[in-house]
C-alpha cells in the first residue's frame, strides 16, 4: 500500500499446477503474508484459484499484454494494426464503464470474423479488467506482468551459462 516493491520468494517446480501454486500461497501465508492486495498474472492455470483460496480478499489482474499476444495468434497480418488499435481503446479507458461500450463495439466489428478472440476476452473479462478498481497512475503497472517478465530476463543473464548448481536446495522455494 505504501508503494514498496519486495521479491518475498522465488519458487522452482516441475510443472506450474494449481497444486503448486496453492504450496506457493501457502508458504507465503505461513511466512506471515496476511493478505495481497492485487495479484498480477499471466495466463497460468491454477493461479487464480490458488490465490483465492488462500487469500480470498485478493483483486486478481490478468496481464493485458499476455492476452493481447494471445489473441494476436488468430490474426493475419494485413488485420493486426486494426485489431490492436480496437483492443487498445478498450484497456487504455478511463473507465470501466468506457472499456465495456469500447469492448461491445470491437465484438461488433469483429465479432464474427474472429469469435476466438471475442470468447477469449468474455471468459476472462473480470481478471482483465481489475485494474479499473485503482487510479489511473498506477494502472499500467497492475495490468502488465512486465515487472516480473524484467526480473527473470536478468535472472536469466545470470544462469544461462551454469549448468549445475550446487547448493540446489529441493525445498519448493
């Protein structure tokens, strides 16, 4: 609330479950977290439900930019600079209420040509639209997951060339 950012943890898994997800909610909830305000992800299964269940109060956000690649991937070329900007006009209002008409008018012109889209951004509406609870300010810092996509980007220049880690500690964290 006082605007600190603070890394409590990174977690290693096989695989992103919501089995895992609920160990990493858990952990934190045992570590003394008592409650998140807004919870910022990507496209993960299992994420939102294991927030919710060990953080019910929690707003859940889905990263807008994740959800834009996504529906990229049904679009030609010749349509994506339409699209995009259409898209555009819905995350960048200033309102919810202005997102809603913006997102009536996209699904009417490209309703039809390209309903994957349309049901993609109907299915997951409340998670993409969270942001609009909190100031204009700090929105673009709640609907991207970029944040985090910077940290693992320098994680990454760290460890690409290890191949082994000694003190691998198989804890879950």
């Amino acid at each position: 609330m006082s605007g600190h950012k603070e890394i409590l943890g990174i977690w290693i898994g096989e695989n992103e479950s919501a089995r895992f997800w609920l160990g990493v909610c858990n952990d934190l909830k045992n570590r003394g977290v008592q409650d998140i305000l807004i919870a910022c992800k990507d496209g993960r299964s299992g994420f939102s439900e294991a927030i919710s269940t060990v953080f019910p109060q929690t707003d859940i956000q889905l990263c807008i930019i994740h959800q834009i690649r996504s529906s990229m991937k049904y679009v030609s070329y010749k349509e994506q600079k339409g699209i995009m900007a259409d898209l555009k006009k819905i995350y960048q209002a200033l309102t919810l209420e202005e997102a809603e008409l913006e997102f009536s008018k996209f699904k009417e012109k490209w309703g039809k040509k390209h309903p994957i889209i349309i049901k993609s951004w109907e299915t997951n509406w409340l998670e993409l639209t969270a942001y609009f609870s909190y100031p204009a300010e700090i929105r673009r810092l709640i609907y991207t997951t970029n944040t985090i996509e910077g940290y693992h980007r320098q994680l990454r220049k760290v460890t690409k060339t290890k191949t082994a880690y000694p003190t691998d500690v198989h804890s879950g964290r």
